[in-house]
C-alpha cells in the first residue's frame, strides 16, 4: 500500500506540474530609498504664485526620479545623491549651482560635500565660482585625491585637471536671485551693515538614500548666505555638520550653517542612531525640533536609515522636500501639509 500511495503522488506532480519547491516564497527585495531637500526657511504660500510653485514641485520630482530610477536598476547609494543633487544644481529654483545667491562683492561662491557611509569616504568643495554642478567636483575630491575638502583657486585647479568643464560667470545670474541680491544689499546699507534675519539666507538642496546592497549616502550642495562676506563658508559643505552617511543613517542639512557646524548636527543625528538605539525620528526630531531652535537656530535635515526609513523634520515655516521610501511611498511637498 505504502508504494501505490507513492505511484499516485508522483503521478499528481508529473500532471499538474505541481514540485514541492514551487511552493518555497520568493525572497523578499532589498530595500530602497531617497530623499532630497530644496532648502528650508520663511516660505509661505501667500508668497509663491502657482506658477512658480508647480515649477518647483516639478523641480523635485525630477531630482527625485532620477535618483531613484538609479537605485531601482541596480545602481549605488553614492550615484543616487550625486544625480538627484545635479539635477536640483542645474535648476533655477533653488540656492545651488545655477540658481546660487550672490556674496556682498555680486559674486556666486559654491560649496558643496558627499559621503559614501559604506566606506566612510568623503569629499567637499567650498568657495568655486566657475562649475556647474559643484556636487561632481566634490565627488571627484574624493575619489581622485588625498583628500577631503579643497577651496577656491586651489579647487578650480584640481577641477581643471580633471578635465571638467568651466562655466563663465554669467552662468549663475538669474534675475530672482540679482533682484534679491540687490534688495539685501540696501537693506544692510540703510541699516549700517546690520545682518538680515537668517530666514532670509536658506537655501541648500541634498539627497540621502539606501541602495540595495544595503549601503548609505549622502551629499548638499549651495549657494550659501545672501550677501556673505569674507569667504564665509557654512555647514553644507563641512563633513558632520552639513553631510553625514554611515552604516545606520544619513543625513543632508539646511538651514543657518552656524548652527549646523557648532553642533555637528548632521553627524550627531546619525550618531544618537548608531549609539543609543534612538529611531531615526527620535534622533532627528530631539536634535532639529528641540536643541537646534533652543540654541538659536533654524533648518531642516532629511534623513534616512539601513531599514528605509525616511525622516525630514524642520522648525521653520517650510522646506522644499521630495521623498520614496522603502515601501513605495511617495512625497513631494513644500510647507506644513
């Protein structure tokens, strides 16, 4: 009896095609996920038309879909933040490569830094006048050098021996950006050269993702502060303050870079993730929505962790954001929505 019981079995499989593996569940994908910043500060709706609103919105999504069509086919971390960053450079509406603000001379003054969290590497450039997408210089300081962070002439010389392209002055002038220039300019002359209010000065973009190999990074590029003086440099182009990556989190800033480099607040998220067991939110909200404003500043973070999880808090009025996270979620928003 035991062998016609195992006849008919064999016989079933063979017709119905039915094999005992064919029941094993497929492997679960790896996780995914960007996320990507236009600059946090005093933006209310009654000061953006619909126009210029659906060109940013735009704006995002495109940084957004090029970053994460990287990652869907396969594609790193560190390729990921460096498409999405180029694509939010070459656009007009945010304070980075083109549409950079100008320094107290009317003058574009660039910054911008990656980090690769998989490998620890990184790379910055601050205070370049001359490419136009700063981001890829930062990356080739990393690769292609001993070092980490290489400023004005000195860059430019690096970047020209590397064969990138130069871009003349003109590049950078958009009328937005001249007409708030000049508007900053007789202010601080009618108040004896009195620092504008910080809202005034945000403007940054970034991106942060996970790749499928379980891998973070990140990466913030600007124009800096309007009106900037004597070679100011903030936080987006200083490892730790304005771009963090590890094994557990990244994280890109906005906001007054003052604050950012006096806290170390990028790498201090990542590191309350790493150390103390804090999620992400918890890390990244204790440090932007409670200490940062406590000690007098102001911005943003976006941030993601080796699960996919995606955080972007921020203590002002709004930031351009854009995200996908490791379910498919999908966001692109500018205020409190």
């Amino acid at each position: 009896m035991r062998h016609h019981w195992g006849w008919i079995i064999t016989m079933l499989v063979a017709t119905t095609g039915v094999a005992a593996e064919s029941s094993a569940p497929e492997p679960a994908k790896a996780p995914i996920a960007i996320a990507l910043h236009g600059g946090a500060g005093t933006l209310e709706r009654a000061n953006l038309g619909a126009e210029e609103e659906a060109a940013i919105r735009a704006a995002l999504a495109a940084a957004l879909d090029a970053g994460h069509a990287v990652l869907s086919s396969g594609g790193t971390a560190l390729d990921a933040v460096t498409a999405s960053v180029a694509v939010l450079e070459d656009s007009p509406h945010f304070n980075a490569g083109k549409g950079a603000v100008f320094n107290a001379e009317g003058r574009n003054e660039l910054d911008a830094s990656i980090m690769d969290g998989a490998s620890q590497r990184a790379g910055a450039v601050a205070g370049v006048s001359r490419i136009a997408n700063p981001i890829r210089l930062a990356r080739a300081v990393m690769e292609q050098s001993a070092h980490v962070m290489l400023i004005g002439a000195g860059a430019e010389q690096f970047a020209q021996e590397k064969g990138f392209e130069f871009v003349p002055p003109d590049y950078f002038h958009t009328p937005h950006r001249w007409q708030q220039y000049l508007d900053q300019k007789a202010r601080a002359e009618a108040q004896a050269g009195a620092v504008p209010a910080p809202a005034n000065y945000f403007g940054t973009v970034g991106a942060v993702a996970l790749d499928a190999a379980g891998h973070l990074a990140a990466a913030t590029s600007t124009g800096g502060m309007v009106m900037k003086r004597y070679g100011r440099v903030g936080d987006s182009p200083i490892i730790g303050a304005g771009t963090w990556a590890d094994a557990q989190c990244a994280v890109s800033s906005t906001g007054w870079g003052e604050y950012f480099i006096r806290m170390a607040l990028a790498h201090e998220i990542c590191a309350r993730v790493r150390l103390t067991g804090q999620s992400l939110a918890q890390a990244a909200d204790a440090v932007v929505i409670e200490e940062l404003p406590a000690l007098g500043g102001n911005g943003g973070v976006i941030a993601v962790d080796a699960h996919g999880n995606v955080h972007l808090p921020f203590n002002t009025s709004g930031m351009y954001r854009a995200s996908i996270d490791a379910a498919g979620n999908r966001n692109i928003a500018i205020f409190r929505e």
